[in-house]
C-alpha cells in the first residue's frame, strides 16, 4: 500500500513533493508573520515578485498563494478603479466648460501655428527652389560659357595654325630639296599628321579627339576620347565637374585607321546641350533639314549623312548592343548591324549603304523606357 503524504488538506504522491510543499509552507508562513498582505501595496509588491521570478515557490502551496495576492491585487485595481471612476466623473462635471474653453483657444492656436508653420515651410521651400534654380542656371551658364570659350578658341587657333601652316609649306617649298625617290619594292607609310586647325588644341588638350558640327543646330562642339567611356560623363574640357559633360569617342574607335564605326556618346541634357537635341531627329521635317554631319578627327575633315534614326533598349537581355559594332570584322558583320538598326529605325535610309562606306554613330539616352537609347547612324559621304 502507497504512503500517502498529507499537509493539512493537501496531498502529495512523494516525499520529495511534501518536502517541497513544506518548505514552501514555511515560506509563506514567515511573509504572513512578517508582512501584513491586506495591505494593498504589499499585496501588489508580492504579486510581482512571485511574477518576476524574484519570489519564487517549488510546491502548489506556491501556485496557491500566488493565486490568492493575485485576487488581491485585482480586487483592490477594482476599488481603486471605482473610486478613480467616482472622482472623474466629479472632475469631468466640473471642468467640462474649461475644457471646452481650453479646446477652443488650443484649436485657434494650433491653428495659428500651423498656418505659420505652413508659411515658413513655403518660404523655405520657394528659397530652396530658388537657390536650386538659380544653381542650376549658373552651372548651365558656367558650361555654355565654357563651350563658347572654346569654339572661340577653335576659331583663332585655327586661324592661326593654318597661317603658320602656310608659311611653313612657302618656307619648306623654298629651302627643302627634292625628297628621294623609294626604292624599288619598297613602300613608304606616312603617319597621319593632325591637321594644322587642331594642332594648338590638341597640345592644350591631348585627349581632343575632333570637333562635331551640325549646321542650324546647338551641334558645334569638341570630341574626347581616352582609355575609359565613363570619364568625360561628369567632366568638361579642362577635366572639371560638369553636369553636361563632354561629347567622347568610343574608347575602342580608331580615328587614325579610321574604324568602320565611330561612335560618339553625349548626354540628353533637357536644356538641348551636347546632344540634347538629337531627339529632334525623331520629326522626319528636322531629319529633311539637317541630315549631314561633319567630324573632323584632328587628322581628317569629314562629312556624313544620316542614314538612320533609331529607338533602342539596352536593358533588355534580347535587344541588339550597336555600341559594340566598332569595326567590321567581315561582309556578314556588317550586313548583321544593318540588319539590326533597320529593325529599331524610327527612319530608315539603309539601302544604298555598302560594306565600304565608314560610318558615324551619335548616341545618346532617351526615357522612352528605362535604359532606353536614341542614336543616329550616319554615312560618311566625303
């Protein structure tokens, strides 16, 4: 027969367990001996020691008592939530009126100061645009002003470099004698000079590349190149920050053979600087009225017509990359990228081009979709 353990009516299957409960038992003998657990506060304390885990039991004798303060503490948030009830309501009766009042006068001042807040947020706002607007003028005039100094430039030094050239072939006529004539089977390669118009510039500028110019248009500007596409995105000639940049060659593109297509990118500036304006090309009447295209490298004067206008998407996977056709590397490579601008032309004059002709790219960005591009495809015709 199974000893049973007793501890006043309570009952426990083990010793350990009575043991347990016993101690617990002398536990909350000493706090009731000790504290008095009517007291509301002290009832309140116990119930969050036990509930911390600061006051802790190992018997339901704990879970007993820990009950019991908790019946404690809700019956006394009762009285006390009755009492703070009748005191309300009392309060509320007599202060309803100032509270309206009070109400009143906080709604006219939040009012008040929302109205000032709202007047200085415009004012602060107008500043902004202001000063943003008035920036943004002079970084375009700053640039505009900068490009003018250098067609300027252009102008006098070519000027100058074709008088010094003249005078320098008088002399040479004069004091030179007859070169001497190859020997047989050999053959002479001439480096290719720059031209003397572009000499002064090319020492001030060793990145200048050539000039570009289209009649009747904002189109009369210098062509870097160097070793990286993405140097002249953000920098004028002089290599200082510019938000318009500076027209460039393809890094790939050989003025000197030259390539079978050079390519030029500029940004798509809403004022229609550097190649703003190509998306005129996109009215067949503009395309009628300016179809040709001078670039001069800085070793050959050269003029093109345009043969083609085109839409692209370079973020999409599928779409064809024109800016990686730079030389033909066969008859089939060359029909394969006139194949592919005929199918993305806005206007199309592909016919008569041969694999012969040179070609002239002019790309830039266009926000018909995103990564979407505008280029323009010109023949050199002389």
């Amino acid at each position: 027969m199974e000893e049973i353990y007793r501890l006043g009516k309570h009952e426990f299957a083990t010793r350990e367990e009575w043991e347990a409960a016993k101690r617990d038992l002398d536990k909350i003998e000493k706090i009731v001996g000790h504290l008095d657990i009517d007291d509301p506060e002290i009832a309140e304390d116990l119930y969050h020691l036990v509930r911390e885990g600061k006051l802790t039991f190992e018997s339901k004798l704990g879970t007993i008592f820990f009950c019991d303060m908790s019946d404690r503490v809700a019956q006394n948030f009762e009285h006390k939530l009755k009492r703070s009830r009748i005191l309300r309501q009392k309060k509320l009766q007599k202060d309803e009126e100032l509270q309206e009042e009070r109400q009143i006068r906080q709604k006219e001042t939040q009012q008040s100061q929302m109205f000032k807040i709202l007047g200085i947020a415009c004012v602060a706002l107008s500043l902004l645009c202001i000063l943003f607007y008035g920036f943004s003028v002079y970084r375009e005039r700053r640039a505009v002003k900068k490009l003018e100094e250098v067609q300027q430039q252009k102008n006098i030094t070519q000027a100058l470099d074709w008088y010094a050239d003249r005078i320098r072939s008088e002399s040479s006529k004069e004091q030179t004698p007859a070169a001497e004539a190859p020997q047989e089977g050999q053959e002479t390669v001439k480096a290719p000079e720059i031209l003397p118009e572009y000499v002064t510039m090319h020492n001030k500028y060793p990145d200048l590349a050539g000039w570009i110019y289209v009649e009747g248009t904002q189109i009369d500007l210098p062509v870097m190149q160097t070793s990286d596409n993405a140097y002249y995105l953000d920098k004028n000639i002089d290599k200082a920050e510019d938000v318009n940049g500076t027209l460039f060659l393809d890094y790939r593109a050989d003025v000197k053979k030259p390539s079978t297509n050079l390519i030029i990118y500029g940004h798509n500036m809403k004022s229609g600087a550097m190649f703003g304006g190509l998306k005129q090309y996109l009215e067949e009447s503009y395309l009628s009225e300016h179809d040709k295209i001078q670039f001069d490298s800085i070793y050959e004067k050269q003029m093109y017509q345009i043969i083609a206008v085109c839409l692209s998407d370079v973020g999409d996977e599928g779409s064809y990359r024109y800016y990686n056709f730079i030389e033909a590397e066969s008859s089939e490579d060359f029909q394969r990228f006139l194949e592919n601008i005929r199918t993305c032309a806005v206007y199309d004059r592909t016919q008569d081009v041969t694999e012969s002709d040179s070609l002239l790219t002019l790309s830039t960005c266009n926000s018909y979709v995103e990564d979407g591009r505008l280029f323009v495809v010109a023949k050199k015709i002389q």
